[in-house]
C-alpha cells in the first residue's frame, strides 16, 4: 500500500517514522540516523508528513519540501492529546502522524532561511539585552549592601560607576571599588554589542520595503517590524487577524460551558518575545496619543479613561496585530486616518 501520511519524530542522531495509507493502517514503522532521513523520503512518493515545531523542525521542513513532500509542523501541545500510554520515541512519531490528519488541526507557519537569519539576530541581541539586566541589577544589589543606593535607570547607573571609579568618597573597600571597575567595563562591552545588534537590526529595517510598510503603524518600529517579519511565514495559515492575534497570545483567554461565557487576561500563548514587543510599542504609542484629533488617538484616549493603561496597551497591541494580518495577507500599505477638526 502506499504511503500518504508520515509522522516524524525529530532528534539529534535518531528519529522515528511512523506512516499509514489512505485507511490509516501502519504501514510503516522505522528508525533512521541523522544521514539517513534524506535519502529515505527521496525514495518515497509525494505525501503528507508532520513533525513537531521543535528545534531543527524549520531546517528539515524544508529540505522535505525541497523532495516534493508537503509538510505540516504542529505545535508540541497539540501533539500531546494523541499520544497512547507512555511517552516515547515510537508512540510520538504515530501520535504525530494521527494529528496532522485532523481536518481542523492548527499548524505552524515554516520559516525560510532568511527568516531564521532575521530570528537569530533578535535572539542574540536579546540574550544581550538580558545579559545587561543581570548584570546591572547585580550590582545595584552589591552596592545597596554598602549604603550606595542607585535609581533602577541604565543612564544613572553609568554615571554613578563612573563617579565610584573616579575616587569618590563613599566609603567603599578599595577591593569593591576595583570589582566595580571590572563591572563598569563588562557594561560598556554589553552595551557596544547591544548597539552593534541594534545597527543590524536597522540595517535589514532599511533593506525590506515590508518592514518599512509595517513600520508605518504607530507602535511598530524596527525592532518590532523585522521580529515580525522573522516570525511569521506563510500568512495563509491564519485565515484572519484573529486568529493571528490569538496566535500572538493577545486575546483574552476563555472557559465558558453551559452557554455561559468566562473570559480571563489574555492567554499569553506563542511567542513571548514578539508579544512582548508589541505591547511595549503600544504603550509608547498610548503614550504619544494624548492631544491628537485622529479616529485612532481618539479611540485610545477614550479607551484609556475606562480602562487601565496596561489594558489599552494590551488593547493596540491587539489591533495593530490585525492590522499587521491585513498589510501581510493583502499586500496594503498602512494610511493614517485624518484628523477630526473641531466643530
């Protein structure tokens, strides 16, 4: 019998096959080294195969693809429901191949190289960024352990290292004043690779007219536009803004039964990063709204004297999403409403 669905159970070195024909008996169950997946679905006829979207996922979607195969990643939860008894390998791979054949399964958008790029810039410009915090909130808690408090500001921060390694007199031990000099130059390598990513980050900003037009939205700046563009592939899996802000984790999270309807905060799902990103250009954009006389800044303005800030925010980074879904899918460019003139 032919073959026409594969789940694949991805790994360093070994991976499991697992395949079954158009009435969904097994007709297949394999184990493969790393040098033998390629060479296997050469050989095979055109079919469906899943994999979970898990690390290496993106780089075997397309070298599947590039052997005539359709391929479908699915989101590791999604996966969990169809796996038989105890976890391992072998049942993965058949659970795998049972949910990429459900009609209404949500897939994972697959990444191209450049997109991967893109990521792996933002990646390691946000370790970085993370590296900083570290470091800074270490050594404000070294120096309040000796009477030297200092504002949670970067700027401040800097200033006051500069002043302690200068020879102020503070009372420091004169080995704490030597460790704060070695601290002061780890924050001032930090900060010229964060700004070396930072010139990155813009340089592909300028080189992608897409990012130029996301850009234009208020909230969306390089950054945010090029993680954007980074993260998501094929914007035909969304079927509508929606489900790309449910995707993003910016709608609100649901557990209605009996007719009645619950909803909580929003779910947070997806990628944290990219959400992240999102709702910090909305409160800068909640922030510049104040005194504007356009449809948008009069929405924020109205929506700010209900509810929290923190909900607006939540609230424009959702709409710029859909918005966002809007520009990718239909190839539009983002106009600003006119300003209301006063009667």
């Amino acid at each position: 019998m032919q073959i026409v669905r594969i789940g694949l159970d991805l790994a360093k070195y070994v991976f499991e096959v697992h395949g079954v024909d158009c009435h969904g008996k097994v007709v297949v169950r394999k184990t493969l080294r790393r040098d033998a997946v390629a060479p296997f679905f050469a050989n095979l006829p055109r079919c469906l195969v899943g994999m979970e979207a898990s690390n290496g996922a993106h780089y075997w979607a397309r070298v599947l693809s590039d052997l005539g195969h359709e391929v479908r990643l699915i989101s590791p939860q999604f996966v969990t429901p169809y796996v038989k008894s105890n976890k391992n390998d072998r049942n993965d791979a058949e659970a795998i191949c049972e949910a990429v054949g459900r009609p209404t399964m949500r897939f994972v958008p697959p990444k191209l190289a450049d997109q991967l790029a893109i990521q792996a810039v933002h990646r390691i410009r946000s370790r970085l960024v993370a590296d900083r915090v570290k470091l800074v909130n270490q050594v404000r808690g070294l120096l309040a352990e000796h009477g030297v408090v200092i504002a949670r500001d970067i700027p401040r921060l800097r200033r006051a290292l500069a002043e302690i390694t200068g020879g102020s007199d503070d009372g420091l031990n004169e080995l704490v004043r030597v460790l704060i000099r070695e601290v002061q130059t780890e924050l001032a390598e930090l900060d010229q690779r964060i700004a070396s990513y930072d010139r990155r980050v813009r340089e592909l900003f300028r080189n992608s007219e897409l990012c130029q037009r996301l850009g234009k939205i208020e909230g969306i700046g390089p950054v945010t536009a090029t993680a954007l563009i980074a993260a998501v592939g094929d914007r035909t899996c969304f079927k509508n803004g929606r489900q790309f802000a449910a995707w993003l984790g910016l709608v609100p999270k649901q557990r209605s039964s009996g007719g009645r309807a619950r909803l909580f905060g929003i779910s947070k799902r997806g990628d944290r990063y990219l959400r992240t990103l999102m709702i910090h250009g909305a409160r800068a954009a909640l922030g510049k709204a104040a005194g504007k006389q356009d449809p948008r800044s009069l929405w924020l303005s109205k929506l700010r004297q209900r509810r929290h800030p923190n909900v607006a925010a939540v609230a424009l980074a959702n709409k710029n999403a859909r918005i966002v879904w809007a520009m990718l899918s239909g190839g539009t460019v983002y106009e600003h409403a006119p300003s209301v003139k006063a009667a």
